[in-house]
C-alpha cells in the first residue's frame, strides 16, 4: 500500500522519498538546504525531508566562569587567570625585602599545614611518613643525601667482603639478632650465586633498615650547613 501510494505521489510530481520518510524516521540526517538552508535535515538512508526543530539538542554553551574555571584547572595554577594575574601585579610592585618577609611567612604557613596534615594522616610518627616529608621540604637536596649514603654504604659492603674478608651471611644473622627480626629475615635474600658484585648489591639493600633511620636523622642538619655554605 504504501509503495503503491509513492509511485502515484511520483507520477503526480510528489517525491516518494518524503512519503517514505514520514513512516521510515532515520538518526542519519544532514543539512539539506533544499528549501531553506540550515532548517531543513536530509535524511541520507530514507532520502527524506524532515524539519530540523525536531532534533534541537539540549545543549547550552557554557558561561564566562565555567570556562575559567576549566582553564585554571587545565594549568599548574589553582586560581582563575584574573585573580591570578592580579596577584602577579601585586607582587610586581613589592619591594625585595617585602616580598622576602612574604615568602617566610608563606612557608611558615605551610610548614604548620604540613604538619596539621601529617597528624592527621598519621605519617608524622611513621618513618617512611618523614621520608616523605623530608623528599618534599628538601628535593634534590635529600636525594643527593641520601644517594652518597647509598653509595658509601655500598662501598664499605665491597671493601669488607674484598678486601677484609667478612662474610656477608654472619652479618646478616648478626643484624637479624639486633633488630630482634626473624631469622633468615635478611640472609635468606642473600644469594651466593650472584657473584661479589651482585652479593654487595644485595648486601647493600639488605642495610636499608639501618641506613634509612640515618639519613632521615642526617638529612636536615647536612642540607642546611651546604646551604648556609653555598
């Protein structure tokens, strides 16, 4: 009936695409531009005319503060472009010594956060928790720290095992009984098979417990004599 109804629409001049259209909606629709441009939508599976008000999205452009809100996020700042571009030209008109003041109060503010936040997730009584605190407050300054205590270490184990003969098996059971561990807690990841290099590397590791608690206490008198020094 229906394709019967088209070819006698087409014989009377009529597109029978629009007839099929009616009854055959389709998603797949673009900009026709038959009869008005930009408000009419041609289906492209049906070849139907189908007005465009019908598929009006919901869709509304965001406001002024929305889009600086997603631009503030997208970048390393906090603030929105204006507020932060007003605190760069307050600062731009500080004096040297009021922006030094400003920056030591700045960091005594953290500092207190820091702390607040360490109480409060408990990583102020743990030993990894200073760790972490002191990689923050020190940078590059613990990492050199540390890693000279890393490689100094690692030179004594070389220097013990070579040339002094010690066995790397009776230190680690003489460790394991000061620190009240378990046995085997480090010489059971010792081994012999590694070769001296490899022995030492893994002896080295194995001082971490010792070594950590060192650096932790060391690290904040050494980076400020270097710095005071510098």
């Amino acid at each position: 009936m229906l394709l019967a109804t088209g070819v006698r629409g087409a014989m009377k001049g009529r597109p029978m695409a629009s007839l099929l259209g009616q009854s055959l909606p389709c998603r797949n629709t673009v900009n026709g531009g038959a009869v008005k441009p930009a408000k009419i939508l041609l289906c492209t599976h049906h070849y139907s005319t189908i007005p465009m008000h019908k598929f009006q999205s919901s869709y509304s452009m965001p406001s002024q503060t929305q889009i600086q809100s997603m631009r503030a996020s997208s970048s390393f700042s906090a603030l929105p472009p204006d507020e932060e571009q007003a605190e760069k030209e307050r600062v731009a008109s500080l004096t040297q010594y009021q922006k030094e003041m400003e920056l030591r109060q700045l960091d005594s503010e953290l500092a207190r956060l820091q702390t607040l936040r360490g109480i409060n997730t408990g990583e102020l009584y743990t030993l990894r928790g200073k760790f972490k605190m002191l990689s923050r407050d020190y940078g590059m300054g613990f990492l050199a720290w540390y890693w000279s205590v890393w490689f100094a270490t690692a030179g004594l184990s070389y220097v013990a095992i070579e040339v002094g003969g010690v066995d790397p098996f009776m230190v680690a059971a003489k460790v394991e009984s000061f620190l009240g561990w378990e046995a085997d807690a480090i010489a059971g990841k010792l081994d012999p098979t590694l070769g001296q290099i490899g022995l030492v590397i893994a002896v080295n590791e194995c001082l971490e417990p010792l070594r950590l608690p060192f650096v932790v206490m060391t690290t904040k008198p050494v980076v400020n004599f270097f710095t005071k020094r510098s």
